[in-house]
C-alpha cells in the first residue's frame, strides 16, 4: 500500500475546507454541503462512468 504525501493529504484538507466551514456553521449544513460537493463533483463523477465503460 502506498503512503500518503504530506502535500496530498495537505490538498486533500484544504479542498474540504468550505464543506466543513458550511457544515459547522449553518443549521442543516450537513445537507447542504453534500448538496453542493455533488454538485460541483458530478461532472468528474460522470467523464470517471464514462471511461470505465470504454475500458
């Protein structure tokens, strides 16, 4: 198993960054920030469905 890169798990913290801050500090923000991390990640979501189907 390959070993996490400091600068990966680093990117990885702040790419959750506004989740977190909308889940901490809105009512329903759980919801929310899912909401909008499907949002913004269906896109790469759908282009990952369509090459596995290819291959």
């Amino acid at each position: 198993m390959k070993a996490l890169q400091p600068g990966t798990m680093l990117n990885a913290l702040r790419a959750m960054g506004p989740y977190v801050a909308l889940e901490l500090f809105m009512p329903g923000g759980t919801v929310l920030a899912l909401l909008l991390w499907f949002a913004r990640n269906r896109r790469a979501a759908r282009a990952l469905e369509v090459a596995q189907a290819q291959a």
